[in-house]
C-alpha cells in the first residue's frame, strides 16, 4: 500500500492573507490542517511623513547657547531644542571668563533672559541645524520640526474590504525589522468610488512619542483585518483554484495502480470531487505505479484482462532437433484392452513438439 496526493474539493475558497510563515517555504512541501485562530493579515508598507512643518528662527541677534536635541527626536515647549542668548548676555559671558555662565544667567535672566528654541507644542525635530557657540543673527534657520508625524500606507487592490479604521497595525522600519510597534488606523480612504475596478487604498496612523519612526522613512508592516477562533487553515498557497472553485492536495493511501487508474485505499470517501493536475502547470509529478504493479494487474471495467502473448521470434519457428527414443520405452505403453466392452486406451506419450519414430510394428 502506498501514499499519494490527491485534490480534493474545498469547502470554501481562500479570502484574504493568512499568519503563516510561508515566504520561505519550498515550491513543494508536505503541511498539516490546524485548528484555532486564524488571523486574516493584510500586508502593507509605506513611509514615515512629517505634517505641520515648523521653521524655528532667531527671533534676535545672539548666540548659541546649547543645543540639547538631535533630529528625529521628541521635544515640547518644557523640554525645548537649545537655548540663544542675547548679544550683551554673551559679551558679559565672554568677559567674565572666570566666573560660570549658570551664575551669570541666574543674575541676569530677569534683565537679558534666555530664549528657548521650542515649538508651539509638542513636536518631533526633523533637522537642527543650530550648533553651540555659533553667533547667529536675527532671522537664521535653526530647527525644523513637524508638529504632527503619520504613517501613510498603501493597501493593495483586493485587500481593501479588509481594512477598517481603528484596526491594529504592526509595523516596523524595512531596515530594522526586529523593532516593531503598533498604532491604529486613523483614517483609510480608497483609491476610486464608484466605479467597477477592484481599487487600492491609502490609510494614516498618527504617531506619538510611544509608537513611531524616524521621518522619511520606508515601512512595511501587517494589518490585523479578522480574527477568528476554533477554526480549521491551511496555508493559503496550498489552495489550487479552478473556474471560481477551491482544491486542496490532500493525503491518500492507494491500493492496484494502473496507467490509467488508481484505487484509493483510504483518506477519502465516494463522492468527493478532485482536480487533475497538469504536471507541466505545476512542480508536482503525477503519481505513476511500479512496472512491477503493471505487470501483475491490468483493469478494464473491473474485470482482469489476459496477459497479452509474447511476440514469437524466428527462434520459434524453426524445427525441433531429430531425437531417438528406445524401442524399450514404447513396449510399456503399448495399446492394450482392460476386458471385454471397454474402450481402448491410447495415452498420449509422444513428446510435443518432436517427431514420433516409431514403427508400425509397434502398434499391434
């Protein structure tokens, strides 16, 4: 008894993308069907955009005092980006080379304050170009922020009756994938409505200082779009699809095998509809038996066919050797009569396919 593959008919035809691990899987591999939750994931991938741009500039003649935050960092209106003095609180800070700038400001903050280079609010720093100890003038560029940071991320046509605003989204940086964090979706909008094309979409997911990436940057990630519970999966590229119909490669025990059918032994029940598979269309082979197997049986209607007669050679047409037989061996067998009625009996001793050399006189 043997095992094979057979395609059996699905009960329901593969929708959306499923949590396996199968991007690396072979062309051909052997899997089992599990049963618990699924997850429907939808994969998606985008970049970082920085929105609410704000240009932070000297509002005065001074000079750089500190610059306490790098780019793509988080900062507010308590925690600013640096610090500019004026040009006299500078010029004091020069002259009194001896004595702490902390000292000098703590004296003469209330007369030459400091100002902070902060945002509004809360912001992420996209670029600082401000550098300690530099005197600037009014008006120069010191630090960019973006008072608001989103994901912007794309969703593939046939994915979109997936996505739903407030669904969870994994993502992660495309160069950093073991650091990954989840948002919700904000806003998903669809590429076309109203018309009969199968669209992509385009969601958002704001990002806070507990959740988010540097800007700019490229992203992928998955969206859990259903979770369903005490339910039987397979991998989604297992499903083999014909004319709107679901098959899945099954395991099967088979029995007689001939070229042009296969007796299944067990794994499957009368009534069951498969797919045949064109080798060529596929990296499976079609499931062919030992020679030895068709030797022993040939089925036609359920009935065994005759082994079919060996050709003959020109060795088998050719006559038997002449060979002498003893008079001695004839005298046993001669015709004789049990008693009076009964029938003669001549037995059939002459050896097939030889001459018969007997005499006439040896059949008195």
């Amino acid at each position: 008894m043997r095992a094979a593959l057979l395609l059996s008919l699905a009960l329901a035809a593969p929708t959306g993308a499923q949590d396996t691990a199968v991007s690396s899987a072979p062309a051909s591999a052997v899997g089992k069907v599990r049963r618990g939750t699924m997850k429907f994931l939808v994969h998606v991938q985008g970049t970082v955009r920085p929105e609410q741009v704000y240009r932070l500039k000297s509002t005065i003649d001074g000079r750089i005092e500190s610059v306490d935050k790098k780019p793509n960092t988080w900062a507010d209106e308590r925690d600013p980006i640096g610090t500019l003095l004026t040009k006299e609180m500078a010029a004091m800070a020069d002259s009194n080379a001896t004595t702490p700038s902390a000292v000098l400001e703590e004296r003469w903050q209330r007369v030459f304050q400091p100002i902070d280079i902060a945002c509004p609010g809360r912001c992420f720093v996209v670029k600082v170009y401000a550098q300690p100890g530099t005197q600037v003038k009014a008006g120069t560029l010191l630090a960019e922020a973006a008072g608001k940071l989103r994901l912007v991320g794309r969703v593939k046509p046939g994915d979109t009756q997936w996505v739903r605003e407030g669904q969870t989204v994994r993502f992660w940086s495309k160069k950093d994938p073991t650091r990954r964090q989840t948002a919700k979706v904000e806003r998903f909008v669809r590429d076309v409505q109203g018309q009969r094309i199968i669209p992509g979409g385009t969601f958002t997911v704001l990002l806070t200082p507990e959740a988010w990436l540097d800007a700019n940057t490229e992203w992928e990630g998955v969206i859990e779009a259903e979770v369903k519970k005490d339910v039987l999966s397979v991998p989604t590229q297992a499903i083999l699809v014909l004319d709107g119909e679901a098959f899945l490669p099954i395991r099967v025990s088979t029995g007689v095998s001939t070229y042009d059918e296969t007796e299944i032994v067990a794994g499957i029940g009368e009534g069951v509809r498969f797919l045949t598979v064109d080798p060529a269309a596929t990296d499976l082979q079609r499931h062919i038996p030992p020679p030895e197997t068709l030797e022993r049986f040939e089925l036609e209607e359920g009935r065994k066919k005759r082994r079919p007669e060996r050709e003959r050679d020109d060795a088998d047409l050719r006559p038997a050797p002449r060979t002498s037989i003893a008079p001695e061996r004839w005298e046993i067998n001669r015709r004789s009569k049990r008693k009076a009625g009964a029938i003669d009996v001549f037995p059939d001793d002459r050896p097939r396919g030889e001459r018969d050399d007997r005499y006439p006189s040896d059949f008195r």
